[in-house]
C-alpha cells in the first residue's frame, strides 16, 4: 500500500483589519480536520488546482481583453474629439490668416500708392532742384568771374604796394645799418673807457687794500704788546695778593700760638676787615 502524502498549507492570520474572503475560506480549510491523502487524492487536487489556475488565468485574460477594448474605445473617441478640436483650430487658424493676409494686401496696396505720390513728389522736387541748381551755378559762375577780376586787380595793387615795400625796407635796413655801425663804434669807445676806468679802479683797490694791511698788521702787533703787558700786570698783581695773604696768614697763627684768644679774635676781625 503507497504511504499517503501529508500537505500542509501554512496560513497567517492577519493581526488588525479586516478579513478578506479568501483569507476565510483559507483559515477555514486550515481548521478543517486533514486525513493523509493517497496518490490519487493527491493527483486530483493537483489536477484540479491546474485547472482552476487556467480558469484564473483565462478568466483574468478575458478581463485584461475587455479593459483593452474599453481602453481602445475611450482612446478613439479621445483622439477623434481630439482631431475635431485641432481642426476646429486650424479652419480657425485658416481664416485668421486669410483675414491677415487680405489686410496685408490691403495694406500693402496703400504703401504703394503712397510709395507712387512719394516718388512723384521726390520728382518733383528733385527737377526744381536742379533747376535751382542750374540758376546758383550761372549765379556762381558770374560771381567766379568777378573775383577773378577783383583778384586779379588786388594783385596788382599788392605788388606794387610789395615793391614800394621793399624799397621803403631796404632804405630802412640801410639805415638802421648805419645806424649800427655808428653805435657799435660808441659801444667800442664806451668799452675801451670802462676797461681805462676799472684799471684805475683796481690800482686804487690795490693801494688801498696794501694800506689796510698795513694797519691792520700794526694794530695786531700794539694789542699784541698791550695783551702782553696787561698780562704781566696781572700776573704781578696776583703774586703781590697771593704773597700779602700768606703774610697775614702767618701773622694770624703767630699771634694765635703767642696771644690770648681775645687777640686772637681781634687778630681775625682785623684780618676779615682786610
């Protein structure tokens, strides 16, 4: 006999929430009390669990089939709404431009209309110019021939004024030659009686600076002999002084050491009277 075959299924129950029927039915099965199956229970549920996963399958299938048409339909009336909307807009767009198009035409039209009168009007304007231009000429070729004339005697009249010009400057230049040559005989004899005057000059300097020296020379030589002889003076006095204060300095201590010292005293007042 073929051991029997055991399965177990295990199930986990949800801990909040609620259940959904499938959990049910599977928590149900589980409680159920299992006997060991045989290999032909066995096969059985195998075969019936393919079949039922077919029918899962082909039930899902024939779901997926009817979304995709659902879908297919919702997209063609989309797009179909879609297609009538953009050709709304281009028929709109279409007379939009037809408008423009017209207006600019219109338009355009009257730019060369007002193109044509401008050109007519430059014309015109531009034949009097030339007829202006034609008069200003003649006037200017006239007024070129009288300057000309004008030019041509103020020519005349500045050479002739250049030559009494140049004639007039080379009797000044003439002159004032003249006049050069007697003044730098002048500077000359002036020159010649200032170098006379600061020879003279020089020789006095030259006299008067060897006087100076002299003097100065016997005047060094009178305070060199009057410092000297003041010096001598002050020397001799010094000694003199020096030589009377030893001598009453010598006074005092003999009568110190010989007198009473009422003598003393008066020997010292006389001596600080002194």
């Amino acid at each position: 006999m073929p051991e029997s075959v055991v399965i177990e299924v295990p199930v986990k129950s949800p801990v909040q929430g609620t259940k959904s029927p499938a959990q049910v039915r599977l928590e149900s099965r589980a409680n159920e009390p299992r006997s060991p199956l045989s290999p032909a229970a066995l096969k059985q549920n195998l075969e019936n669990a393919e079949l039922n996963r077919k029918n899962l399958l082909m039930a899902r299938a024939e779901k997926c089939r009817d979304n995709y048409s659902k879908a297919k339909e919702v997209s063609i009336t989309q797009k179909e709404a879609f297609n009538e909307k953009t050709n709304l807009q281009a028929e709109s767009i279409q007379n939009r431009l037809a408008v423009a198009e017209a207006n600019r035409l219109a338009q355009t039209e009257k730019c060369l209309e007002q193109t044509k009168a401008m050109n007519q009007r430059v014309q015109e304007a531009q034949k009097k110019r030339e007829e202006q231009i034609a008069s200003e000429k003649e006037e200017l070729d006239k007024s070129v021939s009288s300057s000309k004339e004008r030019l041509s005697a103020a020519e005349e009249r500045r050479t002739s004024m250049l030559r009494e010009a140049q004639e007039k400057a080379a009797a000044e230049v003439a002159k004032a030659k003249e006049l050069a040559a007697k003044k730098q005989q002048s500077l000359q004899d002036m020159d010649e009686k200032i170098k006379e005057k600061l020879s003279a000059a020089e020789d006095r300097r030259n006299i008067i600076l060897s006087e100076q020296k002299e003097k100065a020379a016997a005047a060094y030589i009178h305070a060199k002999d009057v410092s000297a002889q003041q010096q001598a003076k002050e020397t001799q006095l010094r000694d003199d002084l020096e030589n009377k204060i030893q001598a009453k300095l010598a006074e005092a201590e003999n009568r110190r050491l010989s007198g009473s010292p009422a003598k003393f005293a008066k020997a010292k007042a006389d001596e600080s009277i002194n």
